[in-house]
C-alpha cells in the first residue's frame, strides 16, 4: 500500500509539469479510483459532473487519466468522463454571469449616456444663454460705439459752435462799437442840422429886423 502510494506520488511529482486542466463531463457523478481500471478500489465516489480536475497524465491503453482534485487527492478515472472544456451547464451559467454582466455595464452605460446628454444639455443651454448674452453685450458695445463716435461728433461741433460763438461775439463788439460811433455822428448831425435849421429860420427874422431898422432910420431922417 505505501509502495502504491510512494508510486503515484513519485508520478504525480514527474508528470507535474504536463498537466491541464480539465472537467468532468455532464455526469452526475464520477468515481475516482487508486489505478487505471475498473478493478482498483474507489478512493472517491461522488465527483460531481462540471469538477475541475488537474490532469497529470492520460494512459490511451486503458482509457483512464491520472487527476488531481483541487484538495489535493489524486486517482484515476476514466478519460470519457473528462473534457478540456466545461459542461453546458456550468457554460450557461457563465454565460449567464457574463450577460448578467454585460447589463449591469449596459445599464450603466445607459446611465452615464443619460448623465452625459444631460450634461451636453445643460452645456447646450449654457452656451446658448452666453451666446445670447455675447450677443447683447455686442450690441450694447456697439451702442456704447455709437455714443462715443456721436460724444466725440458732438464734442467736436460744440468746439466748432463755441468758436464761431467767439466769432460771432467778436463781430458784435465790432459792430456795437460801430453803432455807438454812428449814433454819435447821428447826434452830431442832428445838432448840426437843427443849428442850421435854427440859423436858417433866424436869417428871414433877421433880415426883416434890419429892413425894419433901416425903415426907421429913414424916417427919422
């Protein structure tokens, strides 16, 4: 007995290196047994179909494979229950976990898709409010523009305007002056004319006066 064992360890040891992993086919239950035939004794009866098994070495011969379980035992069993790939069962439950998965990421997918057109929504929204804001900041810039070419025109015609008002101010000095010399040549002429007048009407009174005297004198005499 403890050379048996002594020999399937000392396999187990030198063949190591050439395992797989391997499964148990869609069974229900697979007997391990202590060497490559039917006759060797059961070392354990109830494998479940969908194991994982470590298979060290495969005698073609008798049609058994030498395992490994994960617990560490190690026998034979026969080469047809096993499959390097896993039974349909175990294949659908994966494959259930993966599209399980596979939604859950969909799903959050979805969700980040959801967030991010919110967010490109309100971004969207965003840009439009300062684009619209742009856009009357623009205006009012144009119309602060305007104001200030019109402050400038206007500062420009008051210079303009003060500056022909001087003129103006300028021509009316002259021009009161020249009234004032007119109204007294006025004045003088007016005396000169009335002294004319007054001489003019004294000249017949004297001239009456003096044929008067001489009238008298004449007479006298």
């Amino acid at each position: 007995m403890r050379s048996y064992l002594f020999l399937l360890l000392l396999v187990c040891s030198m063949q190591q290196s050439q395992a797989e992993t391997v499964y148990i086919q869609d069974l229900i239950f697979v007997p391990l047994r202590g060497g490559a035939s039917d006759q060797h004794r059961i070392i354990h009866r109830g494998i479940r179909s969908g194991t994982a098994l470590e298979r060290i070495s495969e005698d073609a011969e008798t049609g058994f494979s030498f395992v490994r379980l994960a617990n560490g035992t190690v026998g034979w069993i026969r080469t047809q229950y096993i499959s390097p790939k896993r039974i349909a069962r175990d294949q659908l439950n994966a494959a259930n976990k993966q599209l399980a998965a596979l939604e859950t990421e969909n799903t959050a997918l979805r969700q980040s898709i959801a967030t991010l057109e919110s967010t490109s929504a309100r971004l969207t929204a965003g840009n439009n409010a300062l684009s619209n804001q742009s856009q009357r900041i623009q205006a009012e810039l144009d119309e602060i523009t305007t104001l200030a070419a019109n402050a400038i025109r206007i500062d420009a015609d008051n210079k303009h305007l003060k500056e022909r008002n001087n003129l103006l101010l300028d021509e009316l000095d002259i021009l009161s002056q020249a009234n004032t010399q007119l109204m007294r040549l006025r004045d003088r002429e007016w005396f000169v004319a009335g002294a004319l007048t007054l001489l003019v009407g004294m000249l017949p009174g004297f001239w009456l006066a003096r044929k008067i005297y001489h009238r008298r004198t004449s007479g006298w005499a």
